[in-house]
C-alpha cells in the first residue's frame, strides 16, 4: 500500500470514528411525523375499503409494504438534505452508519414477509407483530448515535409487537389498526423526541 493509499485509508477510519462518537442529526422530525400520519391513513383506507385493500391477506400486505416504501424514500430524501447540512464532511460516514443500522433489521423483515406469502401464508397475521418487533431492534442497534429517548421509542415498538402478537392470535387475522396504531403512535413519540431533543450535538453515553 503507497503512502497515499494509507493515509486515504486512515482518514477514512478517522471519518468512520468521528461518525461513530456524533449524534446523527439527519432524521426529520416533520418527516417522520408524517411517516406516522401515512399510517394512519393506511389503516383508515384499508378499515374503510376493506374488500378492495385488506382481503386477501396479500393485498392486506402489499398496501403495507407500499406504505414502508414511501415512508422510507421520505425520509431517505430528507436525510442526506439534513446530514449535509448538519454533518458537513461527515454527512457520507453519517449517513452510511444510520443506514448500515437499520439495513439489517429492515432485510429481514422484508425476507420474512416473503417467506411467509410464498411458503407459509397461514401464518401472515403474525407479520404485524413481528415487523414491529424488528423496527424495535433496529432502533436500540441504533440508539448509540442517536439520543438517548430515543430507546423509549424501541421500548413502545417492542411492546406494541409482543402485544400484537398476543391479540392476533385470538383469531389469527391481519387488522388494519394492529398494524396502523402501533407504527403511528411510534412514529409520533420519535418525532416528537428528534425535535425536543435538536440542539443535541454528542451521542449519550
């Protein structure tokens, strides 16, 4: 390895420190705000629309996933607005952390997903639970570089699912409002904690 090469090398390992020790400030509370608005506007549609958007328990789904899908590109865009002008020359390491984060919960929930519609589609109604669940255990893998309440949110995600769970298996059915409440409500307290919490510039011990 050249002299260049290395110091290249070590700059970026300082980059990926500095990264690592700073509160990710790239999450838009406004945005994420409306991400819990689209879910309730979800569960409110397929509640209303119930033949047309919840039955069969794949078109239930599918909305669902279009939701995540939209949310997620809302607060992608925001983000990398928001890391550059927060971060600066850090905004590319910060931005790659918070996502290598939450890549690995978000994968697997979506491989689940399709595990189950192909192979197991009497057992989709635990999806709700699970996917909530999963965000839970992404957001506490990512507390580190966020605030400190933000574990709180993890905390109500888990719960939610453990509680999901638990109520559909009554009668093993997708419900528009265990999935729409839980991610709404938890949606709004990360939203509202991100913006009590904006003048934060180092992570928690």
């Amino acid at each position: 390895m050249s002299n260049l090469e290395q110091a290249l090398a070590e700059i970026t390992n300082i980059r990926s420190q500095l990264a690592a020790g700073t509160v990710f400030r790239g999450f838009s509370p406004t945005v994420i705000a409306i991400t819990g608005g689209l879910a309730l506007a979800t569960a409110s549609a397929q509640s209303i629309w119930s033949e047309a958007l919840a039955n069969p328990p794949e078109t239930f789904l599918i909305c669902w996933i279009v939701t995540a899908i939209v949310s997620t590109c809302l607060i992608g865009a925001l983000m990398v607005a928001r890391s550059r002008r927060h971060h600066g020359g850090l905004a590319d390491a910060m931005i790659t952390s918070a996502v290598e984060r939450f890549l690995p919960s978000g994968f697997a929930g979506a491989v689940i997903a399709l595990v189950f519609m192909k192979f197991a589609p009497e057992a989709l109604w635990t999806l709700p639970g699970f996917w909530q669940i999963l965000i839970a255990l992404g957001i506490f893998t990512a507390a580190r570089t966020l605030p400190r309440a933000i574990s709180l949110v993890g905390a109500w995600y888990f719960v939610a699912g453990v509680g999901a769970l638990i109520i559909s298996s009554l009668d093993q059915s997708l419900s528009p409002w265990i999935m729409g409440l839980p991610f709404a409500l938890g949606q709004f307290l990360m939203a509202a904690i991100l913006q009590f919490t904006a003048g934060e510039n180092d992570v928690q011990g």
